[in-house]
C-alpha cells in the first residue's frame, strides 16, 4: 500500500507541475492574442488588395468593389457605381483563402469611390486621393490628414456586440435603407462609437469594450501608388526604348504648361517637360502606350527629358538644351521621374516642378535656367519620387 501511495503522490506532482508549465505558456491576455491574431489576417488581406491594384489591367491603382451577398466574390456595378462601398472583403476575386478572423467571421471592406475599377473614376493615377475618414479612439484626432488619405479600411468584425443579430432573418438595415437579411447588413457586424459608425463612415479606431470590438487596417494612396509607378514607368521605359530603336530618336516632351486633361501635345521647342499624350505632331511619330495611360492621364504626372542629340531636331530648342543629360555624373539620353503621392497638403496637377520632385538639383527643369544637371532621388522613404534613364 504505501509503495502504491508513493506512486499516486509521484503521478500527482507530475499532472500538477505540467499543469503549472501549461498554465505559464498560455498568453495572458485574450485582446492582445486576438488582436495579434487579427492583425496577420488583416495583412494578408491589405497586401491581396494591393496587388491587385497593381496588375489590374484596366485601371492601374483601382480596386474591386465590396462583396455585399457574402459569395466571396466583388460585386458587378450598377451603371457606373458600385452597389455598396461597404461590404465584406471580395476574397475570391482576390485569390485568397477565406479569411476570417478570430471569431470566424468574415473580413470587411470600405472603399473610396474614387478608386473604383470604373471608367468612371478616371483618372486614377498618383494624384488621386482617398476620401475615406478615420478618427482615433478619442473621436477628435484624424488618421487621415492631407497625404495620408484613406483609399480604403479593412475590418476583423469580431464577435456579436449589443443588439446585433447575424442570422439569415430579413431585417431592416440602417446602414443600407432596406430590408436585408440581417447576417448581410453592415449594423450588425461594424461598431459605432462617439458618433462615429464603420458600417457607414466617418470611420474610427475605437477602443476595445462590450460595445466595440472592431479592428481596422488602413490602405493609403501612397500604399499603392510607389508600386503602380513602379508598373507605370517599366511600361513607359519599353515605349521609350523602342521608339527609340525604331526612329533613332525620342519623341519631343510636351511642354509643361500645355498639358490638360484634353491636350498634351509634342512640342519642337522642348526638351523638357511632360510626356507627350499625342507625340503624333511636329513632324515625329506617335508614341505607343498602353491603353490605360492615358484616361488616367499619367502623362500629366511624369517630368520627362531628352538630350538635343536624341531629338529628331535640335534646330528649334528655345532654350537651348544640353547634347546630353547628366544624372549623378554619368551621361545618359533620356531622363523621366515618376512623382510619388502628393505630400502634405500639395494639389497637382501642377505647374511647379517642386510640387512633384524633391531633391534641389532636380527642381529646375521647368525654370529657364535649367542645366540639364540631375541627381538620384536621395530619399529612401518608399512613397518618393524615382528617376529611369535611357540608356
């Protein structure tokens, strides 16, 4: 028997030590684990939107529509809009698994108008801006000041907070205006607090209580347009070097302070200024681009260069422009920026170079004093202006 009590008391100290060693390894805070959790789903989510914003064809920088009948895939437009800004994340239409979050609801998704995959929404380009606000938990701070806009938001909905009800019960829907079912109403999954509500906007980061338990993720322009120019300027490149293999010159650039909406013409007096939407003039050829460039006008966006030596004519530069460009030292043919999201409160288009280049040496191309002289971008910010050279 006592051999037998001693074996107990052993198997008893173990249970109760690998219980104590259990106990230890557990996170110690529920919220915090969750929103850990949260936050790798949301990611993931922010990142399928981007990259479909990226190697969209259509509409470079444009995202789908919300999902609003809860199929996973983005909802058709209505004429020219979407059904809803509204609605859950569209994850089949982008190629992910279903998402959910800790609760094992479905993610969210909030979209700006003007960033919808619609003719429409033309132009969508670095220029174009959120219109999505967001608001701290304290009701008064704006997460989206000028230059850092909200394209779109993504919410973990959490659990079922108060009065909200998540079955297949058609209900009136305030954030809709109609009877739905009440698992597909925003009311019932997207929080509201000190005034603010995220199944209708303005939007806000609220603090976890029995009355709010959202998570938001925030995608900016400057999320997505540093890597739909990236996009932007390979294309732009492959035109440029063609053209130049197939005439032996570059197209002349449109001058800066003769490009709209409408027009954007090559100019025989020019070597600097903007790419030219219709090269087809002063005797050149026409620049092939891709068919979304210009309803979305990028040529308004991008500085653009070219040598006296690499022009069809030199004989009507006025000013006189250099036989070739220098870009840290080194010769080259052609030089083009891309612009990056405007910072702050600038608007552009524009007319003033700085508004779209940051580094010193490279703000004077459409002064009359301009030397041809240009530096690498030194920024290392990932929203910046970049430089593409030929050769």
């Amino acid at each position: 028997m006592r051999r037998n009590g001693s074996a107990l008391l052993i198997v008893m100290l173990v249970v109760m030590m690998l219980g104590i060693w259990l106990f230890s390894d557990m996170p110690q805070s529920n919220s915090v684990n969750s929103e850990q959790d949260n936050a790798s789903v949301l990611a993931a989510a922010k990142e399928a939107l981007i990259g479909r914003s990226i190697q969209e064809d259509h509409r470079p920088g444009s995202l789908p529509c919300p999902d609003t009948d809860n199929d996973g895939e983005a909802e058709m437009f209505y004429g020219n809009e979407c059904p809803s800004y509204v609605g859950r994340l569209p994850w089949k239409t982008l190629g992910l698994p279903d998402p959910r979050d800790v609760h094992g609801e479905r993610l969210w998704y909030a979209l700006s108008r003007n960033f919808r995959d619609d003719d429409s929404a033309q132009p969508i380009n670095s220029d174009t801006k959120g219109t999505l606000k967001v608001f701290a938990a304290d009701g008064v701070t704006d997460l989206t000041p000028p230059g850092s806009e909200a394209v779109a938001l993504i919410f973990a909905p959490g659990a079922a907070l108060g009065t909200q009800i998540r079955d297949a019960v058609a209900a009136s829907c305030v954030a809709t205006g109609k009877s739905i079912s009440r698992n597909l109403c925003p009311d019932n999954y997207l929080d509201s607090t000190n005034g603010f509500n995220n199944a209708t906007g303005p939007f806000i980061e609220g603090t976890e209580s029995g009355t709010f338990n959202d998570q938001m993720l925030i995608i900016r322009a400057k999320d997505i347009m540093p890597l739909v120019e990236k996009r932007v300027a390979k294309d732009l490149l492959k035109s440029l070097a063609n053209y130049r293999y197939e005439y032996g010159y570059y197209p002349y650039p449109a001058k800066h302070d003769a490009c709209s909406a409408s027009q954007c013409d090559s100019d025989d007096t020019a070597c600097r200024g903007r790419i030219p939407r219709n090269a087809a003039v002063a005797g050149t050829e026409a620049l092939p681009l891709p068919d979304w460039f210009i309803p979305n006008q990028w040529y308004r966006e991008i500085y653009y260069s070219v040598g006296a030596d690499s022009l069809k004519s030199s004989a009507n530069l006025d000013p006189p422009c250099g036989h070739r460009l220098v870009v840290s030292g080194a010769q080259v043919d052609m030089v083009f920026f891309t612009p990056g999201t405007p910072m702050g409160a600038i608007v552009r288009p524009s007319d003033t170079l700085s508004d779209y280049i940051e580094d010193n040496e490279n703000q004077d191309g459409w002064s009359a004093g301009a030397n041809d002289v240009y530096v690498v971008p030194t920024s290392t910010l990932n929203d910046r202006d970049r430089i593409y050279t030929l050769p």
